[in-house]
C-alpha cells in the first residue's frame, strides 16, 4: 500500500505539534509520524522534564493553544526561583526589583534580563562580555546555562546558546501519560494525520540528495511517499530508533553528550521551609563550584504534599552506574538537610537509568553536548531534510522550540508557494494551443 503526504514530520515526546498544526493551517496536507514508544521505558515525568515553560509576548495565541491541549500549565505565582544559600530569589515577586537592585550585577546585564532577553544593545552587551566579571554577570550566565543544551563553565555560559527569560511570567504542570494522546488527538482535528508505526523500516532516495519515502510498518503500511521531510529525533535517538535511519542521516555515527539530566523522586518530611517551597524551585549550593550534580538541582513538587522531584545533570558516562548514582544521592539528600534541618529526605525511586539498560532506555531524554561536539550539530545532508530537536535547539525552553519551527515553518511555507506557481505555470502552457 503506497501512503504518502507533502510534508512528514519524525516526531517523539510532543515535539513539533504546532509545527504541525501550523502546516496544516497553510493548507499543505502534512503526516506526523509519532515514535515516542519506541524511544525507551521513560515515565510522564521524565517526558515532561524540569524546565517548565516561560511565556512572554513571543509565544503566539496558536502556540499557547498547543501547550494547553497537552496537560495544563499552572503558573507559579512568583516566576521562577532560585535558592541559594543566602535565601530564596524569586524573579517575578514583590521582592524582586528590590533584590536585583542588591545584587553586585551590571546595569547593563539587569536591563537585558529584565527586558526579556532582547533589546536593541543586544549585539553589543555579547561582544562586551569580557568586560564583566563574574559577579557582575552571573545571572546572564546562568540564563544560558541551567536549560542548556550546550555545557560550558560558569563563567563562560553566556558564550554558548541562548539566555531564557528568567523575568517572564513561569509556569510548570503535572504530566501524565494522557497528555500526548490529547496533543495528537488536537493535531487531527486540525487536519494532520497521525501516524504511530511498528517501526520506520527504510527510506528511498532520489536526485539531486532528496529522500523520496520512509518504509513504514504498522496499521498504516508500506512507502510513503513525501516531498520534504522534519526528522525531530537526535542522531543518538536516530540509531536507538532504526540504525540503517541513523546511518543515512548521522553517517558520522550518533553523537554521545558529555552531560545529561537525570531524576530521583524523594520524599521530605513536612517543616517550614517544604510547606513554603514553590511547584519549582532551583537550587544552587555554590555559585562558585561548577553548575552539575547535586550542586544546581531542579526541586519540583508532584501531586502528593511529601514528593518530590529532584533533577541534576550528571556526566553521560555514569548514567547507568548504580553506584555513582547512589552517591549523588547520599550528597544530594546532606544538601537538602541543610536546608531544611527537618526534612529527613528519603530516596523513594532513583533515575530510570538506576532500574533499566541502555537497550531498554536508549538515548538520554534531556542530553547536554560540549562545545568541541558543536560542528556535528545540524549537519543536513539532504536537500528536502530539515533537522530539529536537541542538537539544534540552544535550550530546553519552549520559546526556543517554538521559534525554531517558525523558522521551518516559513521556509516549508515558501516551498510550498513556489511549488504551487510552478504547476499553475504548467498547467497555462498545457492550456496554450
């Protein structure tokens, strides 16, 4: 059976939805083929990840309707936060215009975060960056740095990605396993078919460095045929998925991150300090000390009063080491008596990675490259071929994804433009006697 549609997007774990959605609004009949259970044993949680969503005037209403067609997002009544050991920063709290004004940080890097992360002496402040200190830049470095997709020293984050808004209004939510079935059930009734296969057998090229098809099996079967193609998967996600799929459009091999992100779920007893933290907090030990392990966590409360979630990036090798993962812990729990002496923080499940192998897990869900790996990052190798997902996005932001699929999205668009004048112009000639 031969299937087949203008536009296919390769999509996992919700990505490219309103990529999607957007397509098909523009009238190009567009598939998205969903292979998030073939990406390993991964919980809503771990799908969901620790870094919330930040919205600001960028975000378009289309975009906020994809977001709430998903679980939905609670804002977290003082923005994002961050704890240190001198006390709790809340970025959007009757407070915080008080409390960034103590801070030893540049004028110039206030006006840049407090704006948004955009104005007109943008270009300026980044070629300037050496004529700040660490005290004086901090927070901008940390901006780029704790969403990341790119890992660099404390010092030196804001040379690398972007910077999140950490001023914007901050929301998080509670995922569930019904989340994704909701988004793809939104994607069909704006027009995009939804496909989720046994597997993506194979593809077919053409001239000129085109993919013609993907081999699909499943309830849908066979070549489906496409004109241009989004693959939303990483190289390391491409070869755990199908490795003849990663060879054709990662020949370099898959790319392994230096850092990833792991969670363990705990449970702290009830004391002041649990009862007043936020649905999300960020905590940092030392500002000085390098930002990974137990010394910046993501703390996030769950549905029950007592859990929580705690993140930490941890070097990619030690993923599936038990012991090492069992030591995190033991630093990680020291960490949070110390700040709240009454807690008694127990380990009630550790990472995924903890309980499964990497044949059962496959790719880290929420990897970090180092800057050496940034020439293996987005190479296209096809003419109709665009590449998303974690390898080219600067953080684990929405804002990023979404402005990254604006920009797929005009250029699809284009395409599509210029195609449709060039059969009208064939037809006239048809039409000429």
């Amino acid at each position: 059976m031969e299937l087949g549609n203008p536009v296919i997007l390769i999509s996992a774990f919700g990505r490219g939805h309103w990529l999607a959605a957007a397509l098909a609004q523009e009238g190009i009949k567009t598939t998205l083929v969903d292979v998030s259970s073939k990406l390993g044993v991964w919980p809503s949680e771990d799908v969901e990840g620790p870094f919330g969503f930040f919205r600001n005037e960028k975000i378009s209403e289309s975009q906020m309707e994809r977001l709430y067609a998903d679980d939905p997002y609670d804002e977290v009544p003082n923005g994002f936060t961050l704890w240190q050991k001198q006390g709790p920063f809340e970025f959007k709290g009757p407070t915080t215009k008080f409390k960034i004004e103590k801070t030893s940080l540049s004028s110039h890097i206030k006006d840049f975060l407090l704006s948004g992360t955009g104005n007109k002496n943008t270009k300026a402040l980044y070629k300037n960056l050496d004529a700040f200190n660490f005290e004086q830049s901090w927070l901008l470095h940390l901006a780029h740095q704790w969403a990341g997709t790119t890992y660099k020293p404390n010092a030196q984050g804001a040379r690398a990605g972007e910077a999140v808004p950490l001023f914007s209004s901050f929301l998080v939510r509670q995922a569930t396993r019904n989340g994704l079935e909701q988004s793809l059930e939104w994607l069909a009734t704006k027009g995009v078919e939804v496909i989720r296969p046994q597997q993506i057998v194979d593809a077919s090229f053409g001239g000129g460095k085109s993919i013609t098809g993907l081999e699909l099996s499943g309830e849908k079967q066979g070549l489906f045929r496409l004109e241009q193609i989004v693959w939303m998967l990483t190289s390391e996600e491409s070869y755990f998925l199908n490795e003849r799929l990663g060879k054709y459009f990662f020949p370099e091999g898959p790319l392994e991150p230096e850092w990833c992100w792991v969670r363990y779920r705990v449970s702290l007893q009830q004391c002041f300090e649990r009862d007043h933290l936020p649905a999300h907090t960020l905590v940092m030990d030392d500002l000085y000390s390098p930002w990974t392990h137990e010394n910046m966590m993501v703390l996030q409360r769950t549905t029950l009063p007592d859990q929580f979630d705690v993140w930490m990036r941890i070097p990619t090798v030690q993923r599936f080491n038990k012991e090492y993962l069992t030591v995190r812990s033991l630093r990680m729990k020291a960490n949070l008596v110390e700040r709240m002496s009454l807690s008694d923080p127990q380990v009630l499940s550790f990472p995924q990675e903890y309980y499964y192998t990497y044949a059962q897990l496959g790719a880290a869900r929420f990897p970090v490259f180092g800057e050496k790996q940034s020439s293996r990052r987005g190479k296209v190798l096809y003419s109709n071929l665009q590449l998303d997902g974690p390898e080219e996005w600067p953080h684990y932001a929405w804002g990023s994804y979404f402005e990254r699929h604006e920009m797929i999205l005009s250029q699809l668009v284009n395409w599509w433009k210029e195609k449709l004048l060039k059969e009208q112009k064939e037809k006239r000639k048809e039409q000429v006697p």
